[in-house]
C-alpha cells in the first residue's frame, strides 16, 4: 500500500479513535447513574476549600460593649450622709449580682456595668428602710449618677404583750436603768434605741430620782468635795465641818438639777430630757449633734425643739445655790459662771456618748 494512501488511513483511525474518546467522555459526564466523579478539563481547575477553612470567619468573638459606672450618695431624710450602707446591684439572674458599701461620706462606685441589661441598685442602712431603685439600664461607656437616695427611719412592727405607749416606754426605761459605764457608773440618761417611745411624766420622775439616789452618784458627790475641800472652794471652813458643808451644797446642786432639768420642767414642757445616741453618718454630723444636745432636744411629739429644759434646769439650779452658798460665793456673777459651767459639761458629756461610752456602756442581762 502506498505510503500516502497508509497515511490516510493512519491519520483517520487516529481521527476516529478521539472522536469516539471525546463522544464517551462526553456521555459519562452526561450519565447520573455514573459511580465515579468526572472532573471537568473545560473548566479551569479550581482546588476544593476545606469545610473548616470556610468557617473560620463564623467563629471570630465580637468585640465587647465598653462596660458603664453607676455611682451615688446615700442620705438620710435629714440630708445626713449614711456611712456603712450596704448598695447592691442586682440584674435579671440571681448570679448577676455584686454588693458595695457606701464610705464615709455615703459615697459608693460600681465598676464594670454590662450595658444593655436591665439592673436594680438596693440600698440598706442599719435602722433604715431600704431603698430601691426603678429599672436602670446602662449604654456602653455610660457613667450613671442615681440621685435622690434618702433612707427612712424603719418603723419596726413587733409582737409585743404592750397594749400603750406607756407600757412599751416603760419596758424601755427598765432597760435604760441598767446601763452603767463599765459595769458600775450610771448612764440611764442615754437612749440608743431609735425607735425609743416618748416619756410620761411619771417616767420622768422615776427615771430622775433613780440617778439622784444611786449609790454611786453619792460616790462622785463625795469625791468632789474632797477635791474642794483641797482646793478651798467654796469658801466654807475647813475640817470636817466645811466638808460636810461642801458635801451638801454638792448634793443639793446635783439633785435640783436633775429634778428640775430632768423631770420637773421637761413634764411641764413636754420635753424629752435623754441624750439620743445617733450613732450613723458623718462624724461632723455627730459631733453636731452632740454639741448641740444642750440647746436642742427631741419633744414628746418627736420633733426636735429648743431644749428649754436643760438650760432652765441649769440656770434654775446655780440661783438656788445662792441660798447656801457662803455669803462670798453667791451674786449673779456666780450664777452665770456655774450655769456656762453646766452647760459645758452637758456638751462635753454629749461628745463622750456619742464617741466613748457606748463602746464600754453594759446592760444587765
């Protein structure tokens, strides 16, 4: 067979074989029921992505809210700071919750808000009805002031065999008779219940001639008329005599004062003549009040008022020491002088009351 003619025919069965090649690729690709996958070589060859690579985006954290601040001042009705309150915040969940305690100015911070979730600020104080606020809800970054947190005096409801108001004060003046500085010096004067009922008149004597016959208060007459004695004031003699002198007008001065100060002009006036031990808030605010113990006292109303009482009773008593006194220590001078004198003692015993003595004050048991 000729070369050209073997060619030919070379060529066409070439020609045909990748017809019939390219025919069947064709008809697999084209075939469902075909069991093994046919990549397509028309196609540019795209390499497959692994499911996990395809994901990862899916997986990256959202950046947080920038947290909030809420921060206050507690107060009393009185516009008083409330040192030692207790400021919880409370969200939706009982374990989203965190507790704070106001400083000495009744100042509390809470750090690290999460925005967007509804939270709740309850506010505590000892002998203070609690406060609580309405929703509060922070946005990112947001600092919150809340205003306007004034603690009530709490009105306690108790199961008492009491039917009177009478009754009640006179359970409590039972209790206030057994106070005594370490154990042995009278401190009956001193009301540190603050829901402590006002006094009768019968009260007011009872609890005043319990001072004046104490054992004890006979004690600090006579120590004191012994330091006069040394020191010769007032001028009576010396001896025994000028101490027994000494140790009566002491006694005398210590009793019409009581009486009058503590039970004759505070049943006249309706006023009540104990110290109330305050206890909270600033030391300022303390020592303010116990300062200001002689001239303001509480009435039977529960209102705060001049303390008549207390400076009648003193200026009362320093012009009856002028009928035995001796004739060299009587005058209105004297009587001024001795009535400065009271009062600064009642404002020197206000501080030690509210700063000293109830830490080493006991009651009987």
């Amino acid at each position: 067979m000729p070369f050209g003619l073997r060619a030919a025919m070379l060529a066409a069965v070439l020609m045909g074989v990748a017809f019939a090649q390219e025919t069947m690729g064709k008809e697999a690709r084209q075939d469902p029921s075909s069991s093994q996958p046919v990549q397509d070589t028309t196609l540019p060859f795209a390499p497959a992505v692994p499911v996990q690579a395809q994901n990862t985006d899916n997986n990256i954290d959202a950046p947080q809210a920038q947290p909030g601040q809420i921060v206050g001042t507690v107060t009393d009705m009185n516009n008083e700071t409330v040192s030692g309150a207790t400021v919880v915040l409370q969200g939706p969940v009982p374990s989203d919750r965190r507790t704070v305690v106001t400083n000495e100015d009744g100042f509390f911070e809470l750090r690290d808000v999460k925005p967007g979730i509804a939270y709740h600020v309850t506010v505590s104080g000892n002998g203070f009805a609690d406060w609580t606020s309405s929703v509060v809800t922070l946005d990112p970054g947001q600092y919150k002031i809340l205003t306007d947190i004034k603690l009530r005096i709490q009105v306690r409801t108790t199961v008492t065999v009491a039917s009177s108001l009478e009754e009640v004060a006179t359970e409590q003046v039972k209790v206030e008779e057994t106070q005594r500085v370490f154990g042995f010096i009278p401190n009956f004067y001193v009301a540190y219940d603050p829901n402590t009922v006002p006094l009768t008149a019968k009260l007011k004597f009872k609890l005043a001639l319990k001072v004046a016959t104490d054992p004890i208060t006979a004690v600090g007459i006579a120590m004191l008329s012994g330091i006069q004695q040394a020191g010769d004031s007032p001028n009576y003699a010396q001896g025994a005599k000028g101490y027994g002198e000494r140790f009566g007008a002491n006694a005398a001065d210590g009793f019409s004062d009581i009486m009058i100060a503590g039970a004759i002009l505070p049943s006249l006036l309706h006023q009540d003549p104990r110290y109330f031990y305050q206890g909270t808030g600033t030391k300022r605010s303390r020592v303010r009040h116990a300062l200001l113990s002689p001239f303001i006292c509480k009435g039977d109303n529960g209102k705060w008022q001049p303390n008549y009482s207390s400076l009648g009773g003193d200026l009362a008593s320093s012009a009856i020491s002028n009928a035995y006194y001796p004739q060299s220590n009587r005058g209105a001078g004297l009587v001024i002088g001795n009535f400065a004198l009271s009062t600064a003692e009642r404002m020197v015993s206000g501080m030690a009351q509210e700063f000293v003595l109830r830490k080493v004050t006991h009651k009987a048991q």
